[in-house]
C-alpha cells in the first residue's frame, strides 16, 4: 500500500473551532511512517497534544521594520505624514538638536519602507527583523514541525512556507512516505501557504450555514490551487439536516465526503489531558475518526 513518494495531506478548515486540530491530532496517532507540521502558525495548538521535545531551533526573518535612530532624527514629521499605518509618535527623546523626536510603534509598522525611502536625514533603520522560529521535535508520533511567531510578527505565510519546507526536508532525510499538516482556517495568505502545492486538503466542515458557505470558500481555495479536497463534517449529529445538505452541496461540487464524526465528549476529555482522542480509548468519535482516517488514507496512496 505504501509507495515511496511524500504524500502531503492539509487538514484546513473554513474558519477556526471546526475540530481541525483534533483531528489532525488523531491523524498523528493512527498514520505511519509520517511527518507532522503545524502551519497554524498564528493560533498553534497541535503542540498541546503532541508535547514535542524541540531538538532544532531555526530563526524566522519575516521581513524589516523602521526604527527612527533617535540621534540623527531632526523632528521633521514627513515619516508620521506618509506613514498609512499611523505608526509614528512624536514622543520620541530629544538629542542634540531637538527636544522630541519621532518613534515608531513595532506592532503598528507594516514594514511598506516608505518613511526609511523619504526620511531626509537617513534616521530610519530598515533592516530584516527577526519575527519568529521554528523548530523539528521528536514526538511519540515521530517528526514535528511547528513555529513560533512573535507578536505583531506579521507575515505568517513566509513562516508557514519554511515550516512546510522543512517538514519536507525531514520527512525526504528519514524516509518517511506522508507528511500531515494541520492548516491554517480561513482563505488568507498562512492557508493559501499551506495549501499551494499539496497534494490533498481534508476540509473539516461544521453542519451549521456558515459551515456550509464556509466549506464552499476554502473548497474554492483549494480548487484554485490545483489541490484536490475531501471533505469530513465534524459533529455531524448536531444538526442531522444541515449534515445531509453539507453532503449534497459537497456532492454537487464533485467533493468526496470521506467520513462524518459525531459529538462525543470525550473529544474536550482528550483535549483536556493533552491526548489524541484515540488515545484515550474507545468511544464513539474515535471509532469516527479511524473510519475517516482509513478513508483519507484509501484517497491518498490511490494514485
Ligand atoms: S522623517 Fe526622519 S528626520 Fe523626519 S521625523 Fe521622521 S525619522 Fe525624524
Ligand atoms: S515602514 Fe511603513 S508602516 Fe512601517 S513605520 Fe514606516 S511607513 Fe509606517
């Protein structure tokens, strides 16, 4: 069944608190001869249950960010008149020619670069900033690749395609034949990083309206992208009818349903313990998630 070509699933979902996470989490504990990377990267959480010991630690340049160099800044104002993010304060100290000068707010600075372009006296430093890291782990799954972005790091894609690159250089350096990603939700630029490219993405869907609309913006996301999806409704038997018009929609628009998981407490329980749901035994939304997962698997070694 295994073939020694890296298949690469992402789990992703139309927006956060689908249930991605948890059953990526699963995944981690029933799939073999695999990586694992979390490219949520502004919300991660999948290290919660997988409890990785960090063996690698990589710096994350995101990009630059102005800084005014208090001593040659002349109190001007033309950087805090074309900055669009309002950026600037002038509270910044005096030096030996005026009494205030400007200062730049680190969690408003976008990085455009124009104040460092129009400063006349060259008092912005532009300079690449280190805005996060990321690590390899060991886990009882095996390899781990998540991140850690800083606060107002911003550009979160460029974090979520070196995480998806160096899960790629561990799982090609081990041998290993799939790599599982636990996506980004939403359509903004950290799910397009981590759907682009891949070679199957597993919407997560809820049976409520907005899961439906939900499932159909990130399925079109998907579709753009060249990447083939499937799709599983998470707590199906919540809303029995919206289920069966999740899975008609999902038909009409030639999406497979691979596997529908029930509400089941013991869900929160697992999460509670820092546990995969299968871990924690037998109950109903495991014995769910080993019928999705056999599923998943079928699609992915298929071709
Ligand atoms: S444009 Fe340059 S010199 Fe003028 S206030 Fe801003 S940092 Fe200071
Ligand atoms: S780099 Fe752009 S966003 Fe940042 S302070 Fe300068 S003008 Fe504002």
């Amino acid at each position: 069944m295994k073939a020694n070509r890296l298949r690469e699933l992402v789990v992703i979902s139309g927006k956060g608190g689908t249930g991605k996470t948890s059953i990526a989490a699963s995944f981690a504990a029933l799939a073999e001869n695999k990586v694992m990377a979390d490219c949520d990267v502004d919300a991660s959480n999948l290290h919660l249950v997988l409890s990785p010991h960090i063996l690698e630690r990589r710096e994350f340049v995101g990009g630059s960010k102005a800084t005014v160099v208090t001593e040659k800044c002349v109190g001007c104002g033309r950087c805090a008149q074309l900055c669009r993010f309002d950026a600037f304060s002038f509270d910044g100290p005096a030096n030996d020619v005026v009494a205030k000068t400007y200062r730049v707010d680190p969690l408003a600075c976008e990085g455009c670069g124009v104040c460092a372009h129009f400063c006349p006296a060259s008092a912005v430093d532009f300079s690449p900033r280190v805005t996060g890291e990321y690590y390899v782990s060991a886990t009882r799954f095996g390899p781990f690749i998540h991140a850690r972005l800083g606060i107002g790091g911003g550009n979160s894609g460029k974090l979520v395609t070196a995480v998806r690159r160096e899960a790629v250089r561990v799982a090609e350096d081990n041998g290993l034949s799939l790599l599982i990603i636990d996506g980004a939700p939403g359509i903004g630029c950290p799910v397009i990083a981590s759907l682009a490219g891949a070679g199957a993405a597993l919407i997560i869907a809820e049976p409520t309206v907005s899961g439906l609309h939900d499932m159909e913006r990130v399925a079109a996301l998907a579709y753009h992208f060249g990447v083939q999806a499937y799709v599983c409704i998470n707590k199906h038997d919540l809303n029995p009818a919206m289920s069966k018009a999740i899975e008609r929609h999902a038909r009409e628009c030639g999406l497979a349903v691979l596997g529908k998981v029930c509400y089941d407490p013991a869900v929160t329980r697992a999460q509670m313990d820092g546990l995969s749901v299968i871990e924690l035994g037998a109950s109903n939304a495991a014995e769910d998630i080993r019928r999705l997962w056999n599923a998943v698997e079928r699609v992915l070694y298929s071709s």
